[in-house]
C-alpha cells in the first residue's frame, strides 16, 4: 500500500483538548521519521461540535469517520452535557456503527511510577457493544426499565456470535504474546448469560491447542489482579467486568493516565481511545498524563502496520513505544501523577525528542 493512511482526529473534550494534540504531535514525529505518509482530518465531536455544528456526533463527522483507516478519539465529557437528542455520547455510537467489539487494554509496569508491582504485562480484552450497558444494548432500547417507582430491573445482552468474536480476538491476541489465555465470568450464579460466554470461550479453547486456557470467577479475579497480576497474560471478559477490572488493572501502574485502549473489530479500522475519561478536574491546567492516549494511537499505528501492511508504519510503533519508555524514566519530564515533576507538554516534548534523538 503506497497511499497515504487517512487518520481522524476528535479530540473530544476537557483534557481531551490536550492529550490529543500532544498524541498528534509524537505521531507526527514518528511518521515523518520512517517515512509513513499520513493523511490526518480534524474532525468535529464533543461539547465543542454541539456548538459549531449543533450535534455532539455531527452527521458530517460520521460521514467522514467511513472513509478512514482509523482514528484517534480523546475522552467525552458527556455528563456534563446539557440533556436533548443533539447532545449524546458518541462512544458507545462509534462501536456500534463501525462494529468495535473489542477492547484491548494493556497493562504493564514502568520503574519509579508508583507501580504496586514492578513485573505486571497483561491485556484486558473488554467486550465493548454488549453486556449491561444501557444505551449499547439496541436490542432492548435503553436496557432498564422501571415498572413502578419501587422496581428497577437492568437488562444485560449476551449473545453467541458476540461472546465467540471477542474471544476470537483474545486467542488471535494470546497467540502473539505468552500464549495464555484466561476468561473471566460469575457462571455460577449467571448460569445462562455468563453461561453462554464461558461455552464459547471453551469451543474456542479446541481450536487454539497451542494457547493455555485458565477460567477464573470474576471475583477471585479482581483479587488476584492484585496480588499475582504477574500469573495473567491475555484476559478476556465480558462488557461491564472488563470495564471495572480494566481501571483496577491501572491502579496497579500508576493510575488512569497509564491507561491506553485500542477498539477493534473484523473489519480493517481501529479507534484508539485511553480507557480514562475525559477528568474535568485536571483540564485545562496542562498537567493531565497523555501516556494513555498517546499509547494508544501508538497501538493503532501498530495494528494498522500488520493488518493493511503500511510500509514503516510498525516500525514507527515501536519506536514510539522505546521513545515513550525514556520519557518516562525521566522524572523531570512525566506528569506528577506518576511521581514526576513535568506536565503534559515537558513528557509530551521529551517523547519527541527521544525520537529524534
Ligand atoms: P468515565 O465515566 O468517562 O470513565 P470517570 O468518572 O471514570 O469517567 P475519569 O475522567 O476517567 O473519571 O478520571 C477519574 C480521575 O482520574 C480524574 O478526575 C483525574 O483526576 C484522574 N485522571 C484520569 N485520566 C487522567 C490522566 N490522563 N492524567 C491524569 N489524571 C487522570
Ligand atoms: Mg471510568
């Protein structure tokens, strides 16, 4: 492929407005560095979109987002969105339309962070367009439901084909790493719905005889995430346990802003977006981490490299990747979340600079 990748770029909102940019700018770098041509498109999204183009997801947005490779999504601050039909949150659209069912977030450790322990590398595979979510659930409308003021009832949609990619994409995934694989349910007490997804991570189990197969009950999980996170290599579980255990995985690392995400389906795009939200607190003072967001356009980079063969578009990957790790060796250059003394533009810069270097 000699075209140039056309990448998107929403820079969502809060911090959103600069971890993106700052993502953008190590790409750049990187592309320009081994030679990988890249169309980039600005496009409209968030509270910023509602203003300009009177939709938090403008139809031109959506219409541009079908002609891409791929695209880079900063954090939606849609809570704090005033309440009407143009004012949605776009992420849970995006998986939907473009088929994003899964959601990969690694998780390892870097010295001198605050990392609980120094040996974690795992991946978290969340289902992404199932499961609790209210809004993701089509199948159902809303998902909850609330027959008299006194009952709530939250419907959760797990389906055969759904369960069976993820896992598909886990094993694929498993198969490039250590080759172990462990599915996450509570099927002794969800005997049908976290019944179906074991069933189907077990079929799939045949077909990779090669990969080591560990089943472990969502709650004994979230405690050995803790205290052997080093015993898990890829993890696969469904949408509502992914999201919880994926931000507890990023307590063991320092935190959030060590929590990169790439959205990934069958077709050939992928979305990268940082498993964290778009933290109103911190915005705007220049001090929120882009490790997270920038990790994971590096992600994107990488997978778009493989699966549509961009000449230099791996390698620029990994030298983002080594570029990143010295800037965060360097306490002067990281954010103070992960005990440095810099902020989103001293980590930014000492990434680009390693690049160069
Ligand atoms: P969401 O519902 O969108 O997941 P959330 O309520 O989980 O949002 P986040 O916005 O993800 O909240 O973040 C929680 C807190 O973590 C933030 O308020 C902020 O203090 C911290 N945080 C999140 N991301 C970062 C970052 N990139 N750098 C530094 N701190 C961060
Ligand atoms: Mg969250």
């Amino acid at each position: 492929m000699s075209e140039a990748l056309r990448i998107g770029i929403l820079d969502g909102d809060d911090i959103g407005l600069e971890i993106v940019p700052a993502s953008v700018q190590v790409a750049r770098a990187a592309a320009e560095i081994h030679g990988v041509k890249i169309d980039w498109k600005p496009l409209p999204i968030g509270a910023r979109a509602l203003e300009t183009h009177g939709h938090t997801l403008p139809p031109e947005t959506m219409d541009t987002l079908k002609t891409l490779d791929g695209w880079i999504l900063g954090p939606i601050g849609h809570r704090a969105y005033p309440k009407g039909p143009n004012a949605i949150n776009p992420h849970p659209i995006l998986r939907k339309q473009f088929n994003l069912f899964a959601n990969v977030r690694p998780t390892r450790s870097y010295p001198d962070i605050g990392c609980l322990h120094d040996d974690v590398d795992l991946v978290i595979v969340r289902e992404n367009n199932e499961g609790f979510q209210p809004d993701r659930n089509m199948v159902m409308g809303s998902g909850e439901f609330r027959p008299t003021d006194e009952v709530t009832l939250s419907v959760r949609v797990i389906t055969r084909a759904g369960s069976r990619r993820v896992a598909k994409a886990a094993f694929e995934l498993a198969r490039q790493r250590r080759k172990h694989l462990t599915y996450i349910h509570k099927d002794t007490v969800f005997k049908l719905s976290c019944g179906m997804f074991v069933e189907e991570c077990k079929k799939l189990a045949a077909e990779y005889p090669d990969v080591r197969v560990d089943d472990v009950i969502v709650d004994t999980f979230a405690m050995r995430l803790v205290r052997d996170p080093q015993s898990f290599d890829v993890v696969v579980t469904t949408n509502m346990f992914g999201d919880i255990l994926s931000d507890e995985a990023a307590g063991l690392v320092g935190g959030l802003g060590m929590a990169p995400g790439l959205c990934i389906g069958d077709g050939d795009v992928a979305m990268a977006q940082a498993t964290h939200g778009s933290a109103p607190d911190i915005a705007g003072k220049g001090i929120a981490n882009p490790y997270a967001m920038i990790e994971s356009t590096r992600m994107m980079f990488e997978w778009l490299g493989h699966s549509r063969n961009v000449p230099g578009a791996v390698k620029m990957a990994h030298s983002m990747a080594a570029a990143t790790t010295a800037a965060l060796a360097d306490a002067n250059a990281r954010t103070g979340d992960i005990r440095g003394k810099g902020n989103t533009a001293s980590f930014t810069q000492a990434i680009v600079r390693n690049l160069r270097a």
